[in-house]
C-alpha cells in the first residue's frame, strides 16, 4: 500500500504530550524540539523515528505539563507542617486564656515560627517520564502512519486513473501506426520512382538505402513494447510493495525515454498529439511520485 510522505500525529500520557509532524524530502530527516534539560535523550528519540520511517522531514515537538517544566524542577518545593501549625495554636490559645486576653492569631504570628515551613527537594521520576515520552511518541507515530496511509491511498487512485489514459493513448497511437507507416511507405516509394524516371543515376542505389533506414527507424514496436512493459512494472509497484517512491520515480524515466524515441521516429499529428499527451500524464505521475515514501 502506498504512503503519503505528509502527515501528522499526535500522542498523549499523562504529563506529556508529543507531536510529530512529516513533510516531503529524498531521505529521512529528524528534527527533535524538546525541553533542554532532556537533551539527552534527543537521540534515542531520533532512533526510534527512523526505525519507523525511512524518508522525509520529521518534525518532533515534546511538550511537557508545567509541573514538570525546568524552571519547577529547579526549584524547592516548600512544605506546611501541619501537626506543627496544630500544636502552635493550641499552645497560643492556652497562652492567651492564662493572660486573660482575647487576641486573634494571626498570619504573621505562624509564618514567623521555627519548624512551620519545610523546604523539600523535589523529586522527577526521570524514568518514568521518558518512558511516558516514548509512549506518547509512539502513539503520534502510530497516527501518522494511518494518515500518511489514507493520503496514500487517495495517490494510487491518482496513480491508476492516469495509468489507465496512457494505456488508452496507446491503444489510438496502434490505430494510427499501420495507416502512418503505409502512408510515409508510399510517399517515399513515389519519390523514389519519379526521381528514376526523371534521371537515373549512379547513386540511386545508395539513396534507396538511405531512405530504406529511414523507414526502418519508424518502426517503434521495440519502444512500445518496452514502454508497456515499463507501465505495468508501474502498476504492480504501486499496488502491491511499501516505500516505493525510488523505484517507481526510476520506472517513470525509463517510459520518458520509450515515449521521447517514439515522438522523434514519428512524425504523424495524430499520432504526436498521443505523445503529448502520454508525455503530460508522465510528469504529473513524476510529480505525484515526490509525495510518496
């Protein structure tokens, strides 16, 4: 099945979220964007795309939950003692109703006693979060790849539909071929007969050859079988192997070339318009053909 080299995914898990975005290019390229403090597993995410994808630019963009960005992982986390904050009240409480005196606790009064405010060193589960990467990532992997499968479908549709209107060209140009050569044949043999009668000469033989190798070099039955044999190899490419864009941009230059040898042997105007017409399916064929792994 054919695959669009375009597409996007998207993954999610938890506290992380990884985007992946693919665009046209002749070999695989992989650009990662993600926090700087997880610089380092750059690579392995690099790794684990071009397992999965052999051509085109991939863009990834790792997008982590605010909790986790570098700035919180930088900074303590402060804690409130609360048993601590308990005892302190209780205590001010029993103080105020020994002093006979109805003041109100305040804010204040708490934030400045020792043991309320505990500063902690935060902890990141390192492991678990490039494992949540990893799996975000294959998920957004997944879903381009469904994308890229759906684009690919709607090419090789493309691909059949031209397929088949340069097989209907041919079928005009057979038509036209027999009446062509029978009538450059008879032009040719009237030329060379009225030039005798007119004054033969001692070369005649020689120009008779001449003109027997010119005819001979319209007959294109050579280039049209081969080029037939180059548009089925096309069809069956498309149709039935994965990432096939090399090959089938390589078979679309060997029919360029049957196609470019039959237009210069021929010279009829039914016959060429064919050939134009053949050359004008090739390039969009060409050109559809960049779009594909």
């Amino acid at each position: 099945m054919l695959r669009s080299m375009t597409g996007f995914g998207q993954g999610k898990i938890e506290n992380c979220k990884v985007e992946v975005r693919a665009l046209n290019r002749r070999f695989c390229e992989v650009n990662v964007k993600l926090p700087s403090f997880l610089f380092f597993f750059e690579e392995e995410i690099k790794k684990i795309v071009k397992r999965k994808i052999k051509r085109g630019r991939i863009d990834v963009l790792v997008n982590l939950s605010e909790e986790i960005s570098a700035d919180s992982i930088n900074c303590n986390e402060i804690e409130i003692d609360k048993d601590m904050v308990l005892n302190y009240k209780k205590a001010g409480e029993k103080l105020a109703g020994m002093l006979k005196k109805n003041d109100e606790l305040k804010l204040d009064f708490f934030m400045s006693l020792p043991g309320i405010l505990k500063i902690k060193k935060k902890k990141i589960n390192t492991k678990k979060l490039l494992n949540n990467i990893k799996i975000a990532l294959y998920q957004s992997l997944k879903k381009l790849e469904q994308m890229r499968k759906k684009e690919g479908k709607v090419i090789s549709n493309d691909f059949d539909k031209r397929t088949k209107k340069i097989n209907s060209c041919f079928s005009k140009i057979k038509l036209q071929l027999p009446k062509a050569l029978k009538k450059y044949e008879n032009k040719l043999l009237m030329s060379k007969l009225y030039d005798f009668l007119k004054k033969p000469q001692k070369n005649d033989e020689k120009k008779f050859q001449i003109n027997s190798i010119i005819a001979e070099r319209m007959e294109i039955t050579e280039e049209i079988v081969r080029f037939k044999s180059h548009l089925g190899n096309f069809r069956k490419t498309f149709k039935g192997e994965n990432e096939v864009g090399k090959k089938l941009d390589f078979i679309i230059q060997e029919m360029n070339r049957e196609i470019n040898t039959i237009g210069a042997k021929i010279n009829n105007y039914k016959i060429s318009h064919e050939v134009i017409k053949i050359k004008n399916e090739l390039e969009k064929l060409k050109e559809q053909v960049q779009n594909i792994v």
